[in-house]
C-alpha cells in the first residue's frame, strides 16, 4: 500500500432525513471521482461508534500539489459539479474539511493493509497558549509512542494543518474498534505527564469509527 505524509481530512453531520441519499452521494459519486484523481492514493469513509462527526472521508495525498492539478480543481466546476451535488452539500451539518501534513507516526512503519484497520479512533486537540511547545512533546514523545504498545494498535499518525482547521489531529488504526475503551489502553496513556498536560489543552472533537 503506498505510503503519504499528506492528508486531506474530511467530516460531517447529517440529518436522519438525508443520511441515506448523503450515504449513496458519497460512495457512488464524490468518493470515486476522487479516487480517480492522480496523486490520491487512498480514499476511504468511516462511520462513528462513538462521539463524531459522525461521517469522515480521509484521502491520502502524494504530495499537496495534487489539490492545485486541473484534475482536482474541476471537481469543484461545472460541468463535473452539477446542481445535484450543490443541493447534496446543502445537507452537510458542522462540516469539517482540512489539508493537514504528517509531523510524527508511531507504531508500523509501513501502512497497514486496509482490511486489518477495523476501526480508527480520530482525535483534535487544541492546546491552550503557551504550551504549544510541551503539548506537542508530550503527544509526539510520549503519548502515541506509549500508545502504540498496546496490542491491536496498528499504527499511530499525528497530523498539523496547511490549510483549514482543526490545527492538530491524531489518527490511532485499531484492529478492534474497541480498543481504547479497554484497561490496558488507559494504563498504557494515563501517564504523569498526560495528568499534567491535560489541564492545558481542550478537545475539538474525539471519534471511534468504523469502516463503511
């Protein structure tokens, strides 16, 4: 599987009444159009388990050059855009789309195969001011290095922004979807420092997800 440092993240709600039209949309459509651009290496949805947004579209990048190609920019233009998907954006709620570039991975050093990636728990966190520089520290030295020992974690990657927000995001690949709700997750991550730190940053949004 072909490795990438750039992400494009995407995320949204949806009302009960349009989940299933939002659902056929994204997998019929937006996601293969996607797909089919040069230099997107992946594309893959997720449904939430637990805490949201509740759908995500993640798509790994071969560089940030491939979201300024023409092939990329006419999926935003007619005709390629039609009055059908402007409508179908309409049902979007709280929508997050953010361009983000890999600063630490821990865990596998090679991506693991899409079928043993059961489940991905996705976390933004925003540290309060002044204690940027110890927060990164703490999530690159400590917290998914420690992380990545627990068993089922496949790998660990950590993500800062280019463009949009949130500024920070981790994507944890879980084998079991309901690893970090087990004992030895929390004796693997509740650390010293993590008690200490944790007074300094704020959530932006926490997911366990699924596949679609």
């Amino acid at each position: 599987m072909a490795t990438s440092t750039t992400l494009l993240f995407t995320g949204t709600d949806v009302e009960p009444a349009s989940e299933a039209a939002l659902n056929d949309w994204y997998d019929q459509r937006h996601v293969p159009q996607r797909a089919a651009v040069p230099g997107f290496l992946t594309a893959r949805r997720w449904e939430a388990l637990e805490g949201g947004p509740k759908y995500l579209a993640l798509y790994d990048l071969a560089g940030l050059e491939v979201l300024q190609t023409p092939e990329y920019k006419a999926l935003s233009q007619p005709p390629l855009r039609t009055e059908a998907d402007a409508e179908m954006a309409k049902t979007f709620k709280n929508p997050v789309r953010v361009v983000m570039s890999q600063v630490a991975q821990a865990g596998s050093a090679d991506a693991p195969a899409p079928g043993a990636i059961k489940g991905l728990l996705v976390v933004s966190l925003q540290p309060e001011a002044g204690y940027e520089d110890e927060f990164n520290d703490w999530y690159t030295m400590e917290h998914i290095v420690y992380g990545a020992r627990v068993p089922g974690l496949l790998r660990v990657r950590r993500f800062k922004a280019v463009e949009g927000t949130p500024a920070y995001l981790a994507l944890w690949e879980l084998a079991d979807p309901n690893i970090p709700n087990t004992q030895p997750w929390r004796e693997a991550l509740d650390t010293p420092w993590a008690v200490r730190i944790r007074k300094h940053f704020s959530r932006n949004f926490r997911g366990i997800y699924q596949p679609r």
